[in-house]
C-alpha cells in the first residue's frame, strides 16, 4: 500500500473515530471513566502529543532546509544576474495570484450572499495586535542577526541572509567551490530526513484530525454552511481553474499532469494546515517530479511559504462581505478596493501557520471599518477551512516554480511529462 493511500486512510478514519468520540463525549450520561479515556487521555493527550510531535518535527527542518536549498540554488548560478530578474517575476505572479483570489472571492460572496439572515451578535470578543507600520514590515526583511532569524523562524530574513550566502560563494572561487560541495551534501542528508519523516506521516495526520474533530465535532460546519461553502467553492475554483490557465498560458504545459502530482503534496498540507510543514515536501516534489531544478525551487517555494497566501486571501474576501452583509453594513467600491489592495499587501510576511489569516483579517476589516468582533463567529470553522485553504496556497506556490522554471529555461520538461508519483516520498534515487 502506497504512503498516499495510507495517510488518505488515516484522515478519513481519524474524521470519523473523531466524530464518534465527539458525540459520545457530549452525552450527560457518560461514565466518568470513560471520559477520562476518550477526552483526557486519547484526544487530549495522546493524539494531541502525537501531533504536536509531528508537526514540530516538519518546522524543524524548515529553517535549515530553506537555507541549504536556497544557498545551493543561488552558488550554482552560471548568470547570478539573473537573480534579480527571478525574483521581480517571482514576486510580482505570487501579487497577481493574490489579488485575483481575493477578487474572485469578494465576487462570489455578494452573489451567494453568505451573510443575509444571520444574526451577527456575539459575547466572544477579538482583540486584534497592533499594525505594525509598513516602513517596519519592509525594514525587517533585512536582518540584523541572521542567528537570531533563524532562531524565531523569520523566513524573510533567512531567505535573504541564504541569497547573500550563495552569492557570495559563487563568487568566491576555489574556497566557494569547496563550501559549495559542503551544502551539496547537506542538502542530500536534509532530503533524505525528510523522507524518514514523511514514512510517520499517516499516524500524525490521524493525530491531527482525531484531536481537531474529537473536540468540535460538525456542529461549527452546520452553523456556518452557507459561508463554508462560499470559501470553499472559491477554493476550488482557484486552485483547480486559476492555477491551470495561468500555468497554460505562460507554459504551455498540461495542467492535468501538473495537478496529479501535486495530490499528495496537497492531501499532507490538508493534513497539517501549514505551508511552512509542507515546505519540505513541496521542495522535494517540485525538484523530484515536476522537473523544477534547485535553482527555481530554492527560491521561488520558501518565499512562497512566506508570501503566497492566496487561499487565506480567499477567506479574507469572503469573511469580509460576510460580516459586512451580518452586521447589516454596506460596502462600497472604493472599500473592495481597500479590501483587494490591503489582502494582498497583508499576505506579504504572513507567516505560514494554521490560523495567522485571523490576524491579517483584522486589519482588512479595521481598514474598511468593519467590527472586528464579526471574527469571533468564524473562529469555530477556520481551522477546517485553514487545511484546505494550505492546499491552495501549496498548488499556488508550485504552479510558480513551474512558471518561473519554465520562462527561465531551467524547467526539466522529461520529468514533467513523466508518470506521476504516488508520493513524492517514495522516489528512489
């Protein structure tokens, strides 16, 4: 049996052992003894661990994997000129992408119309953290301490203290051809880790989802069903429409072949609801099976685990007019201009962890004039619409390598065009 069919296994099982559990738990008549098994000992302890295990093992390798790979990318250059270029391209689809997702999901919202009816009062209140000003969002890109970035997992400044690193090796001569070497073979021994890890995959996705639906059940999903469905349409359409035209147009390539291969990358970053925990897995899929060389992967996937947020700007977008038509409040078109232009902005620097689209959300509604509070209703489904809005963001982030590889020649079209890979685990080199 396959790594994808196993970890498929899992997450179904685990939805349902997790249902089950949930209903059981919720019964007054519940022996005590019971409950301690099932809720203090199985959902919230054993599973909860499990999975906090697993997903601290992925981010572990986030930082050195991003580092390693991208330093190598860049010391290989034969145009290291050629940098600024990738990057201005790379930057400039990852804003395009954003904004075209947050168009289309303000679009959808105002013709599904999520928000009528609902009786937008809550006592749960949201307290958003201070904005924090974009001179100082800009200025921290650069960093002072690199240790210290690398430390608190600041990928921006990681990415550019690794471009400055790989540069200045490739520029170095003899003594960078040696270290050139050196990050060669960690970056093989960095891969293969990832491999070791991606064969406990089926237990911490079961972890995952057991601990998620043991504590919450369906009940947030039938609350919430028109606005679920709104963001997951919009989803869909992004990810499986979007991404194939523009993927066809710029390359000319199948998008059906592209959108295979990167299933199980999208069925783990389901799992995990983190594009930073899928970093790993994306890079080894992309070099591995869709032919993007280390140069275009190295650079083009970290920084889209870090800037590429089109499925949380697809949530921002609905959850906008959802609140919005709540609250009995309209929006002009000068505030969907604010919306697009701030969501896309925001997506800058977001942090690639379940969750962080509530923060950025709350500066979208202060910049509009939307209460902020509407964010506590929404809270109780995000974590479901975060896994599927992180496969998104992943297929968004590869259908940029791809591009970029592509337009710059680099692109290993025999193993595009190969037969897809059931996992990207499960390559042998």
């Amino acid at each position: 049996m396959s790594l994808t069919t196993r970890i498929l296994i899992s997450m179904i099982a685990a939805i349902i052992l997790g249902k089950i559990t949930h209903d059981v738990l919720a019964s007054a008549e519940l022996a005590s003894w019971v409950r301690f098994v099932l809720d203090d000992f199985l959902a919230s302890g054993l599973f909860a661990l499990l999975g906090k295990i697993f997903v601290s093992s992925l981010k572990l390798l986030v930082v050195p994997l991003v580092f390693v790979s991208l330093v190598c990318g860049v010391c290989h250059l034969s145009d290291q000129s050629s940098l600024g270029r990738m990057s201005i391209k790379t930057i400039a689809l990852y804003l395009l992408t954003t904004a075209i997702a947050i168009t289309l999901a303000m679009t959808f919202a105002n013709i599904i119309n999520p928000g009528e009816g609902v009786n937008m009062t809550t006592e749960t209140a949201y307290s958003s953290p201070p904005a924090v000003p974009l001179i100082d969002v800009l200025a921290n890109i650069f960093p002072s301490n690199p240790f210290k970035a690398m430390v608190e997992g600041n990928m921006l400044q990681v990415i550019v203290f690794a471009l400055l690193v790989g540069l200045a090796i490739g520029r170095a001569g003899v003594p960078g051809q040696r270290i050139a070497k050196q990050f060669s073979d960690w970056n093989e021994v960095l891969m293969t880790l990832v491999n070791m890890l991606m064969q406990l995959a089926p237990y911490g996705v079961f972890s995952l989802l057991f601990t998620l639906f043991a504590s919450k059940g369906l009940g947030p999903i039938e609350e919430l069903l028109a606005y679920m469905l709104t963001v997951v349409s919009v989803l869909l359409l992004h990810g499986l429409v979007v991404y194939s035209v523009i993927l066809h147009i710029t390359t000319g390539l199948s998008p059906i072949i592209f959108l295979r291969k990167m299933w199980p990358v999208q069925l783990f970053a389901f799992s995990t609801a983190s594009s930073s925990a899928t970093l790993p897995v994306t890079i080894r899929n992309a070099e591995q099976h869709l032919g993007v060389g280390t140069r275009a992967a190295s650079f083009v996937l970290p920084l889209g685990a870090t800037i590429n947020m089109d499925g949380t700007a697809i949530m921002q977008g609905v959850a906008t007019v959802f609140i919005a038509q709540a609250f009995g409040l309209e929006l002009s078109m000068m505030d969907y201009l604010m919306v697009i232009g701030t969501a896309t902005l925001a997506s800058i620097g977001t942090a690639g962890v379940p969750g962080v689209g509530l923060i950025t959300l709350a500066m979208v509604l202060q910049q509009v004039g939307l209460p902020v509070e509407g964010i506590a209703l929404i809270i109780g489904v995000d974590r479901l619409l975060d896994m599927l809005r992180t496969a998104v963001n992943v297929t968004g982030d590869a259908m940029v390598s791809v591009v970029i590889a592509k337009t710059e020649g680099v692109l290993e079209e025999d193993i595009f065009h190969s037969v897809a890979p059931r996992l990207v685990e499960e390559h042998k080199d």
